[in-house]
C-alpha cells in the first residue's frame, strides 16, 4: 500500500529499465516467467509495475557478475511487458513478462535505483519475400514434426504454432522451443535478418530431429531383436552415453559411491559382503525411476546399518554391577543373585552361549526395570522389543523384498536400533502374543531363543543368515502358562512375586518419592511424606503386588503440593495421613476383615491371579429343593467339580461332623463365590468349599482371621497347589494373620519374606478333619437346636 503512494519515476523516452538474466533469454511474441532476486531488479519490476512502463529482458555474459556493468551485458534484448507479478516469503520475485520487441544497448544511465540504459528499439524488415515464406513453410512443418517426436507435449502448442501466421514471429517462438544452449539462443536474438533466422532455426531443429529419429530407429531395432533384459540395458547404456554427451553427469554416481564405502566399511562376513555387492551392481544399473530402485537402495542401507562386528567387550566388574542392582531395585534377594551369577559366568565364559533368561511376575515389579540394570552392569546397549499383540510371523522374521512396503522382522529392528551385536535384548510382554491366520510368531521364536541355532538366523527381508549368539536376550511375561511349552522349554524362568506391604514403604521412601519430585518440579525438602502416609496409600489407596498404581498415587500427592507452592501458598508441604482423604478422595479399599461375619456358611478362600494374590469368599447357603448343588459367580469347570467334590465329602463325614442324615433331605445348596463378573477357575478353593459346607451344616461359623487354601479330594486328603507366596502376600494385605495350608506346600515357605513369616501363623494341613479343627469355632448348641426345630 506504501508502494502505491510513491510517485514513480519518470524516464526518457530513450531510456528504459534493464532486468539483467543470467541463464534466461527471452524473444518477442513469446509470455516466459522470469524470477529475480537482486535488489535492482527487484526494483526494476516495481518500477515498471508503478509507472505502467516496459522493461528490458538482457541477458549477461557473466552469469557470476552480481553488479553487471555494460561489458558483462549482451548489447542486444528484449523489451517486455510485466503480464504479472508475485513475491514470495524468501525475498525473490517473480514476474511473467511479454516480449514485444528488439533493442540494442547505447550507454547506460546513472542515478536510478535500477539497472538503466539508453537504448535503440530495432525495427525488423516486414517484406515477406518468397525465400521467406518457402523457410517458414518448412519450419512450420519441422516445428509440428518435432513436436510429435517429444513426449507429452500438449496439442495446444502445435495449433499455436499452425496459427502463426509472420515468419519472424514463427522463427522467435520456434527458437524459444528449442532445447538448445543459451549462447545459441542469444545468437538467435541478435540475428535481424528474417531469413538468416529462419535459416539458423531451422538448421538447429533439423539436427534434434535426426537425434531424435535415430534414437527412435535404435529403440526400435533393440526392441525386436533382444528380451526384455538386454533391451533395458541397452537402453540404460544408451542413456548414459548420451547424459555424457550432454555433459550430465548421472545423479546417482554419488549414492553408488557412498554405498559401496559403506559396504566395505561395515565389516561384513565375506559371502554376505559378496552377495551385496552384487545386489550393488543391479542398484547401478537400474533407472534411478524404476519402482525396484528404491526397494534395492532400502535394502542395501539396512545391510549397511546392522551391526556385523562384535565390538570390543568391557570387563565386568561384579562388584559393580551388584551396586547397580541394588541401586536400582530393593529386596528381591535371590533374583539379584541369579543374575550376578549370570553375570560371574559370562565373566569367566565370555564366548560361551548366553542362557535366555525369563522374568514372570506381575505388573509393576520391576521386570523390565531388571533388564536394564543388566545392561548397565555389563555396559552394553540396551532395547527393548514388545511382543505384545504380535499376531504375525512375519513381525518376528520379516517380510520377503518382493512384497510393497517389506521390512526386517523386530529382532533385526532392534539389533540395527541398539547399534551393537552383543547387546542387551528384551522380549517384553512374550506371553501376549497370538496365533492368527499369519502364522504363529511363537514359533518363529523358537530359532531365535534357541543358543544353539540363533548363530545362523535367517532374516526373510536380509535373506541372508545374521549371528544372534551374542545378543543377551531377557524376556518378561505376567503368566508363564500362556508361553507355548516348546518356547518356555528354551528359557530360564525366574519368578518375580509381588512386594510386601514393608518392602513397598522401603521402596516408595528409597526410589518412588525422589523420582515423582522431580517429575513433578520439586525440591526434596519442599514436599515430605511421613511414614504413615505412605502407609496408609499401600493399604487404603491401592491393591497390588507391584508399585505401578502406588507410584501414580504419589504423583498425584507432588501434583498437589506443585500447586500449592507454585501458587506462593506455602514453602514446604508436610503430607499426613489425615490430608490424604483431601488430595486422593476416600479410601478406596476397605479392610476385608470388615466384611467378615459370625454367620455360619462363609469362608475366606485365597486365590492366585495374574497379577498377584487375592482373598476369595466363599458363602453357602441352603433352601428347600429337591437336592440340587447351585453354582454361582462365574466359576470354571474345575472350580465346579471342587465344590461337587467338596460337597460328596461333607456328606460322606457327615457322621463325623455331627451332621444329621435327614438334613440333606428336601434341600438345594446354593453356593456363590462373590465378584460374579470375574471368571475364575482352579482346584485351590477345595478346602475352603469345604469348610464352608461344614459351616453351614453344622452351624459353627468360620474363625474371623482364618484363610485357607489346597486342593480336596474325595478321601479327605488335601492337596498341593501353587501360588503360595502370592496367596500369604494377599492374606497379610487383608489383615489376616492364620493361614492354612496343605502340609505338602511347606518348603514353598522359604520364597516368603521373612517379615511375613513372623508376622503370621501357618497352619498345614494333612486331612479335611485337620481344616475343621483350624478352622471351625465350637459348637453352640443353642444355635444348633434352633436351626434343627427350624428345618423341622
């Protein structure tokens, strides 16, 4: 708008503004975009554009000059109109520009802003003599012909052509056509003469034409007389020649070059370094737009960018790493010093084949945290590869190069994402893959996991064997059962029960709290969390084995002391246990002792889930029916037959119970394991369907801080399950403190902490009568004689 209110400039009407060209020439009659960049011509168009005058299009000798002067300029150009113009955002301009007419420099003119010259417009001859129009005749026809030879020239251009009716005009816009050099294109511009013009333009035409055709005969002949192979490698050879002859160098000259320094810089086993640099040759010789370039050139970076080499192995230092263990994890004792022993042997065995180790637990415990803490004691990188939702083979081994889009499987993936041969490789999450109709990526698994096999693993995108050897794979998993059996065969398995109620305060006050400080922006003075705080979020505010849920529960205790220091409100923040119910709202879990009555026919069951223990009720009752056993609350199959099973036995001691025979006349037992919307399944809830049973007909309630599991059997026995340590953890964050177990799970009481053991009391069972003596109160006759008068 400012540009607007300035007068322009008025000119002489011999002088006129000069945009200078370094590689453009244009001819009258022909409409060319222009883009210009200096300053001073830069303002040559605005000046044309505000004053409504022409400007003139020359181009320079020099095309370095920045600041040409009269000798670097060529003495004749072209006078044009500014059709249109635009400015980009980068500062250059551009303009389409019509020539009108010829002019030939005199002097140029200081004291402008612009380029300007005193020029002489050239007046060309309008007698058409017969000569003339004999050469426009036949560059007409030559200018179709050539036309026809080039592919994909708009129809419009050949009736434009057909149009023009002057000689001269034709000969301008012909040469403007022309795919020539700039010097010849000047030549052109400087030639007067009508008839010398249409004679060079038309001998320049002529010659691409004989290209042109010869180049068409030679296609042809090639094409009848080779296959389709040979053809395209003639046809490439032609290519190159003629970018040669041209002086055009080939575009990927520099790409081959850097590939094959890479090849050979990569370390490769010499039958793979052999194979690529064939699939380098076939890269060379392609067309640089075929489809199949592009996948070659892909493929050959990802065989570059592996790592073949094993580089140089530092010492471990055991010490070293026992620090980092116990820096990074509190308790889990005997993990620890698994995995120091692992490390001890690839200490004194560096060549030997490393053991896959296969960390099972639930979430939050510190199994991937495990993983990398190996790496860091053994100073090697680390990656971590999810296996989670892997429904396809080919995610594990590739996909093969002729297929769109193809890519290395995960493993080779990760190997090229570490950098390293001997890195530290988790499989995460191993036990949520899924069979589809792709194939089972288990079982692609199986090489891979295998030291004796992994040494030759084939990829299917590299097709060529990579050594796997030396990778130190770790994998993790929530439920070991649903690893197919062939894979888990290949691993070591190490399990990572949940945490105590003590270990977790250890943990929050060691790791949990520093590390959501400082997500949060605090100092570690300015938010303090008592004992009993922390306390209080294990028991109340979360329920389970790892410290996943805890942590976040202590994030949003920073978040609230982050708010209210930012807002100026306080210095430090001191948390209790009577703020928690303010920043995290009522307690979320009550204490299952609570829930917990004197009312015959319920017992406390303990259960094991895939993310640690849980206490389970059971609760019988009966009604009139015609002798029925009702199951309720989502159980399996298993779980129906233990409490079949479990009532079959109270029946058949029901002379030992001091049960009546008659009881069991005319009524349905109805028995509900509560939480109906979670299936659940197992044998270990036998004793407890027991022991519910014989509360329920001997009317003596179930002891308060009793639980119990094992499996029931038909003559009385009970049974071993698994789980134990889960189970005790779970009895222990309920508050109860008496368990019974099967006799025979007695040495699974080394795996619990030795807090825990102290603070409770086992019980181990042999027989059914064992559990009715632990578990059962006295019987009130009172109770017992009302009941019976009832049922009567």
């Amino acid at each position: 708008m400012e540009q607007s209110a300035v007068t322009p400039l008025e000119l002489p009407a011999d002088v006129i503004a000069l945009v200078p060209m370094r590689n453009v020439v244009l001819f009258p009659h022909v409409l060319m975009p222009v883009t210009v960049g200096r300053e001073r011509s830069i303002a040559t168009i605005q000046h044309a554009l505000q004053a409504k005058t022409p400007v003139g299009i020359v181009l320079q000798k020099d095309a370095m000059a920045d600041e040409p002067g009269l000798e670097a300029l060529c003495q004749v150009g072209t006078i044009a109109n500014v059709v249109r113009h635009i400015a980009s955002e980068d500062g250059t301009h551009h303009a389409v520009c019509l020539g009108v007419e010829r002019f030939r420099i005199e002097e140029l003119v200081e004291g402008y802003p612009f380029i300007a010259a005193r020029i002489k417009r050239i007046q060309e001859t309008a007698a058409v003599t017969t000569q003339i129009e004999a050469l426009a005749l036949q560059l007409r026809e030559r200018a179709i012909e050539i036309l026809s030879l080039l592919p994909g020239v708009p129809a419009e251009l050949a009736h434009a052509l057909q149009a023009t009716r002057a000689p001269s005009d034709l000969a301008d816009i012909t040469a403007s056509l022309l795919d020539t050099e700039i010097s010849e294109k000047q030549k052109l511009l400087e030639t007067i003469d009508t008839e010398a013009r249409l004679q060079y333009v038309l001998q320049i035409i002529t010659r691409r034409i004989e290209v042109l055709r010869l180049s068409q005969e030679i296609g042809e002949r090639t094409k009848e007389q080779m296959e389709d192979r040979e053809r395209k490698y003639l046809l490439r050879e032609q290519l190159k020649a003629i970018q040669k002859e041209l002086g055009e160098d080939g575009e990927n000259d520099q790409e081959i070059a850097k590939l094959h320094d890479t090849i050979a810089a990569a370390g490769m086993p010499s039958d793979i370094e052999e194979q690529t640099r064939k699939e380098l040759q076939r890269l060379q010789r392609m067309p640089a737009a075929s489809s199949e370039y592009s996948m070659l050139h892909t493929y050959l970076e990802w065989m570059t960018e592996l790592p073949w080499q094993l580089p140089e192995e530092k010492p471990i230092d055991l010490h070293a790493a026992r620090e980092v263990l116990e820096a990074d994890h509190f308790g889990l004792e005997r993990i620890k010093q698994r995995i120091v022993e692992f490390l001890a042997v690839q200490k004194l065995k560096q060549q030997g084949r490393a053991p896959i180790l296969c960390f099972v637990g639930p979430p939050g415990v510190g199994k991937t945290s495990l993983g990398q803490s190996i790496a860091r004691a053994l100073q090697r990188p680390f990656v971590r590869v999810s296996l989670g939702g892997v429904h396809d083979e080919a995610e594990m081994r590739g996909h093969r190069r002729t297929y769109v889009g193809a890519m290395p499987g995960n493993i080779i993936q990760g190997l090229r994402k570490a950098g390293a041969r001997n890195c530290v490789m988790m499989l995460d999450e191993i036990d949520k893959m899924t069979a589809s109709a792709h194939g089972d990526p288990s079982a692609a698994l199986l090489e891979i996991l295998d030291p004796e096999q992994n040494s030759t693993f084939r990829d299917n995108y590299l097709g060529v064997p990579f050594d796997l050897s030396r990778v130190i794979f770790i994998a993790t998993a929530n439920v070991i059962d649903n690893v197919p059996p062939p894979v888990r065969d290949r691993m070591e398995i190490i399990d990572l029960p949940g945490y105590t109620q003590e270990e977790k305060l250890q943990i929050a006050q060691r790791y949990l709290v520093q590390r959501q400080s400082e997500t949060n922006g605090l100092q570690t003075d300015q938010c303090v969390l008592t004992s009993e705080a922390l306390q209080s979020i294990v028991a109340n505010y979360t329920r389970e084995a790892g410290v996943r849920q805890f942590e976040r529960e202590i994030g949003r205790v920073m978040r609230h002391a982050a708010l209210r220091i930012a807002q100026g409100e306080l210095q430090q923040v001191r948390i209790d246990t009577l703020n928690l119910p303010d920043i995290l709202g009522p307690e979320k879990f009550e204490h299952e002792l609570a829930l917990l009555t004197d009312m015959p026919g319920v017992a406390t069951g303990l259960a094991w889930t895939p993310v640690g223990g849980d206490i389970l009720f059971i609760e019988a009752t009966r009604v009139n029916g015609s002798g029925r056993l009702i199951l309720t609350g989502q159980l399996g199959d298993v779980m129906k037959e233990s409490a079949q099973a479990a009532l079959t036995l109270v029946k058949a001691r029901a002379s030992d119970l001091q049960i009546p025979a008659s009881v069991f006349d005319g009524i349905d037992v109805h028995l509900h394991v509560p939480a109906g919307a979670i299936p659940k399944d197992g044998p270990s809830a036998g004793v407890a369907m027991f022991i519910a049973l014989a509360s329920l007909f001997t009317n003596r309630p179930v002891r308060h801080d009793v639980a119990m599991t094992g499996e029931i059997s038909l003559r009385g026995f009970v049974l071993p399950v698994g789980g134990i340590k889960e189970k005790i953890l779970a009895a222990q964050r309920a508050g109860i403190r008496k368990v019974l177990l099967p006799a025979r799970n007695r040495k699974d009481l080394q795996d619990v902490p030795e807090t825990t053991r102290q603070a409770m009391q086992f019980i181990f069972l042999e027989t059914a009568d064992d559990a009715v003596r632990a578990a059962l109160n006295p019987i009130n006759r009172n109770a017992a004689a009302t009941a019976d008068l009832i049922l009567v």
